[in-house]
C-alpha cells in the first residue's frame, strides 16, 4: 500500500502547485507565457520581432508602469498599460541585431503593480549571423566533445583531463591534465572569440603566489571547467602533483 501513496502524492505534485500560490492571487498577478524567447539564427541586417504574452492571474487590474531593456537594441512595448483579470496583453519586443555577432542575450523588465512580484524578467537570445548566412547549417564545432556542464572526474573524463599514470608530475602531468585547456606552455586556449582556459601568466592571473595558485589547483575556481583538483577535493591529484604543477607555472610560464 505504501508505494501507491507515494506514486498517488508524486502524481498530485504538479497539481497541487497552485495551493502555495493561492495567497498571491487577490491583488493584481503578472504572468508571462514563457520567461524566454529564442529568434534563433538571425542575419545582422534585419529586426525580428517577438510577442509574449502578459496575463493577469490576479484579482484586480494589472497596470504595467514600465518596460525596460538591456540595451539600446532592443525595444519592447505593451500594446495595452492596463490588463484586466483573467486577460492577457501583449508585450512587444523587437531586437535590432545591427553591428553584433555572436550569441546575444537580451533581458526585458516588466515593472508593474504586482505587489508579489513587482518587476519580471524576460528573456530574449539571438545568434547573429553575417547576412546570408543564416540558412546556412551552423559550422561544425571544433570542439573535442559537446560542453559539459561540469568537469567532472569520472574514468572516462580523466583518459583526457587527468593524468595518464597515478605517478605522473611536473611537465608530464601537466600535458596530461592541464594542456587542454590552458595550452602549451601556458599560452591559454581559445576557440573563436571564447575563452576555454586562461593563459597560466603572472600578467594576467587573478593570484599569482605559490600558496594561492597551490589553493586554486587543489580547490577550483568554481568555474564548471576548473573544478578542485586535489583528492581532498574529490580531484585526481596528491599534494605533490599539485606542488610539481605550480612549481612548473611559477618557474617556466609565469614570467612569459
Ligand atoms: C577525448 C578526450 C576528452 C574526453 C574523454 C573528455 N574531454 Fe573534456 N575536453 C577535452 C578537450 C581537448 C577540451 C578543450 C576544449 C575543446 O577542445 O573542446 C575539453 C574541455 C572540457 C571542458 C571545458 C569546455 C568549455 O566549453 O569550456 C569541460 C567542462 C570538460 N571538457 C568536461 C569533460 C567531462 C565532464 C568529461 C567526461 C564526461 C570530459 N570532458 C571528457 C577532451 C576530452
Ligand atoms: C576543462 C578545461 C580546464 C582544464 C582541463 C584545466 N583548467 Fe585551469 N582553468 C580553466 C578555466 C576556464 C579557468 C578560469 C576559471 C575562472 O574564471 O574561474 C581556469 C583557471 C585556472 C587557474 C587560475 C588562473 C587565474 O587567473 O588565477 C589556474 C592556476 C589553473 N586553471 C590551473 C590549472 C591546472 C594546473 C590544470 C591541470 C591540473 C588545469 N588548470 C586544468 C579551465 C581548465
């Protein structure tokens, strides 16, 4: 009897979201279709326009107060300040992709009388494509594998991004572990305009001591590709891999 209730209460879940909502509803209640809105490929001489839709899920007349972008390239507008009830308006928001490249976020804020949630942020991404190009299928990636969403240490990811024998160190261990992403000799690596891992330089570097770079390696950077490397931090490396690692950074790539 005990599985059913459970399957019966994860069935109800979604169902019973409402419930935790309901105090917001009297009171004007701004919602939107959808909090983000894809143009897709789109050539860098032309506007593209969106409409989400705005709806009142409250009790008393919404009054949008403002509309506000991220950037002079991009316009929204609602066709109607006032929503009533149970109605829905629409909210414009063209993006002029004139003189950007790349993969551009946008963000519109809704301001209104909505005492719960005040302001709503809204969403709008483009890739910006050199005229023409936008049927053309998108270039093949060079990447050596789809981006991960965290680097993490498994068997399978260490046969490249860890080292190649539990012995490994100083320059060996770097090739192995590090090369991937930071290049050889430190240089950093790049794919088109992004950056996949810094250049190990003194120049550059956010900390440039022994005992901080020590801390960096052992621990990560909390950035996705730069996890904590020591085992103390469920990394693959011992103290010493890490002392050799520095040690080569500070002696031979730093001062580049
Ligand atoms: C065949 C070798 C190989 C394997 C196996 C591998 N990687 Fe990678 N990974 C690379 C290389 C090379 C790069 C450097 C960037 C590039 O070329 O895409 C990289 C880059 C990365 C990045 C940074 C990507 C970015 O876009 O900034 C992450 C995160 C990552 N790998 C995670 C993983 C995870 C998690 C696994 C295991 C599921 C794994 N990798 C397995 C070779 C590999
Ligand atoms: C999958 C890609 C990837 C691999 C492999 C990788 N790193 Fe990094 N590393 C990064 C990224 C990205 C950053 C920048 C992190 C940030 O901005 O928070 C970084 C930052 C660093 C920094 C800090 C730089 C600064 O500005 O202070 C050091 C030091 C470093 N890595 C050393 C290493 C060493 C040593 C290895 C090999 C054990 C290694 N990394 C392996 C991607 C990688």
């Amino acid at each position: 009897m005990k599985p059913m209730a459970v399957l019966v209460a994860l069935a109800l879940g979604p169902v019973a979201r409402p419930v935790a909502a309901a105090p917001a509803v009297s009171g004007p209640r701004i919602e939107a279709d959808a909090a983000e809105f894809s143009f897709g490929r789109v050539p860098n001489d032309r506007a593209v326009e969106h409409v989400f839709k705005i709806r009142n899920a409250g009790t008393k007349p919404l009054v949008i107060t403002r509309v506000q972008t991220s950037c002079g390239c991009t316009a929204a507008m609602m066709e109607t300040s006032v929503v009533d009830p149970g109605q829905t308006g629409r909210l414009r928001v063209s993006f002029n992709p004139h003189g950007q490249k790349q993969v551009v976020t946008r963000t519109v804020t809704v301001y209104s009388n909505d005492a719960v949630q005040p302001t709503l942020a809204l969403k709008v991404t483009a890739e910006v494509v050199p005229a023409g190009d936008e049927k053309k299928a998108p270039e093949p990636s060079k990447r050596a594998h789809a981006r991960e969403a965290k680097l993490v240490f498994s068997t399978a990811c260490l046969k490249c991004h860890g080292p190649k024998s539990s012995g490994e160190s100083g320059a060996h261990l770097y090739a192995s572990a590090c090369v991937a992403c930071h290049g050889a000799s430190g240089a950093g690596v790049r794919l088109g305009d992004e950056v996949i891992g810094p250049p190990l330089r003194l120049a550059g570097m956010s900390v440039k001591s022994g005992p901080g770079l020590t801390q960096t390696v052992q621990a990560g950077t909390g950035h996705p590709a730069m996890p904590g490397y020591g085992k103390a931090y469920g990394g693959p490396l011992t103290d010493a891999q890490v002392a050799s690692l520095v040690d080569l950074i500070l002696k031979n790539f730093a001062a580049r």
